[in-house]
C-alpha cells in the first residue's frame, strides 16, 4: 500500500503502457539508460515462472536520484522504489512475481533532473534454501520471511507413501504444511500434528502416510499459520 500510495503523490497524471519496441531486461545482465528532462526510459523483462527479483536503479551521479516502478501485462502497478540506500538508488528487493510480462519505468524523482543509470535484473532466493538430496527422499533448510510462503515441487508415482515433517528450529513458527498437485488443488494439510513424534514441539506440521493418488509432479507449501517470519527443517521421505 506504501509504494501504490507514492506512486499517486508523485506521478498522477503519468499513462502506462506497455511498448513491444522497449528493450528488452534480461535476468542477470545490466543496460544503461540514460533519462531526460523530458522523458522517462523504460525496459520490458518476462518471467517465466513464479520467482522472486531484485531490480536495481543504480545512478551514475550522486545528484540524479532515481526512481523505478513495475507494471504487469495489464498495466497494474506492481512495485515502486525510490530510495533504497544512503546513495538514493532505486530498488525493490525480493519481488515476488508470477510469470507474465512487465515493464519497469525509470524517471528522476522531481521528474525534471537529468543522468544515467545502470538497471539490473537478478532472481533472488529469500529463503536461504539448503537442500540435502537422499536416496529416499530431501532435507530441506529454510528461512521463512514475514507473510510468505515456501514452495518446493517434486515428482511421484501413484502408489508412494509420503512422510512429511515441518520442524520449527527458530522457535518462532506455527508452521503449516500443505501438498498441491499440478493444477494447484489442495489435496491434503496439516497445522499442529498431534502425533507421538516426541522430537516434534507441538506446533510443528507432519503428513504421514499419505498415499500419492498419480503420476506426476506435487507441491509442498509451508507457512507460519499467522505470517510470522523465522527458520524451518522441511523432510521428505517416499517409500516406494
């Protein structure tokens, strides 16, 4: 709400679009653009699949204070920065995403000033994912920030039994564990286990047993029940 407010004080009367001819973003590389007292620059970039960003304006001159913005395929506003260091760079770090195109905008703060900027793409991993494959299944460790949640697909074969534990190790969460199929339908779930697993606390999430319906690729998503940021142990065992 911060950044589509400061987006209406600053910018009321700009008309975004989309424009095919823009150049074109690519994750891992930089462009410079230069902006002028009578134009904004503007880059298109596509994300292919859900990611999280880092988009940085970084400004060639201490005296040119850059600001950026993002819009989707329809023209919504999706993030603003102005100042995201002491130097006034823009950047919006750890941007969620869903595949589709954007464009991002690049102007100076009073819309007047003159200068340079270097603007970069990178995905970004929020969560500080470790994963340790074994021969039946991954351990997986995580940190999960404010108000988000964890993704992890693997594949199966109807027929495999499931075993998945969510462990709090920051003593922080409430974890909550769920299990999605392609298409995004739930198919099962768990808050507070309430199993004999004495090395569980109480809040910790467990699945056991559960039996994959078909062949095919599978989600686990893990939360805290009421957003609260902290670590995780993720465990998965398939018995074949």
């Amino acid at each position: 709400m911060r950044y589509l407010l400061l987006f209406i004080l600053l910018i009321p009367i700009i008309v975004l679009a989309q424009d095919e001819d823009n150049p074109v973003l690519i994750p891992g590389e930089a462009m410079t653009l230069s902006v002028t007292a009578d134009t904004r620059e503007n880059a298109n970039f596509t994300i292919d699949e859900i990611s999280y960003i880092r988009i940085q304006a970084q400004s060639e001159s201490e005296a040119f204070d850059p600001v950026i913005w993002i819009v989707d395929s329809n023209n919504r506003l999706i993030a603003y920065n102005d100042n995201a260091d002491e130097q006034s760079n823009a950047a919006i770090n750890n941007l969620y995403l869903l595949p589709d195109s954007y464009t991002v905008y690049i102007d100076s703060f009073n819309g007047v000033s003159e200068g340079g900027v270097t603007l970069s793409l990178n995905r970004t991993d929020p969560f500080d994912t470790a994963i340790e494959p074994s021969e039946s299944g991954v351990f997986i460790n995580a940190t999960l920030p404010e108000d988000a949640i964890f993704e992890y697909e693997f594949s199966a074969s109807a027929g495999d039994v499931m075993t998945l534990t969510a462990r709090d190790i920051s003593s922080t969460l409430d974890t909550y564990l769920a299990i999605y199929d392609e298409s995004g339908e739930l198919l099962i779930a768990n808050d507070d286990h309430q199993s004999a697993d004495l090395t569980l606390n109480i809040f910790d999430a467990k699945l056991s047993g559960w039996v994959i319906p078909a062949d095919g690729n599978y989600i686990v998503r893990i939360h805290d029940f009421s957003g609260k940021a902290g670590q995780f142990e993720l465990n998965i065992l398939i018995s074949r």
